[in-house]
C-alpha cells in the first residue's frame, strides 16, 4: 500500500513501478475518484 498527502508523488511513483514491472503490477484508482466519479454527489460548501 502507497499512502500520502495530495501532490506527495503517489501516482507517478506507481506509474514508474507499473512501467518497471510490466503486466506483474496493478495500479487501482484511489477510492474518492471512484466514488465522486460514480454519482456520489459532493456539496458546494463546507460542512461545519
């Protein structure tokens, strides 16, 4: 598991291993991506 921050380099470090690796090395999206992306409806402000 590759974990960090927003703009930490996660994903292009998995793209280099992936790219060293081959068919042996699979890169799934983050979970946010995949619920934002699949009608998980995000409000317009902050909740407090």
């Amino acid at each position: 598991m590759l974990t960090g921050g927003p703009g930490a380099g996660k994903t292009a470090v998995l793209e280099l291993i992936r790219k060293s690796f081959c068919e042996h090395i699979l890169v799934l999206p983050e979970s946010a991506s995949i619920l934002f992306s699949g009608g998980f409806i995000r409000g317009e402000s902050d909740v407090s």
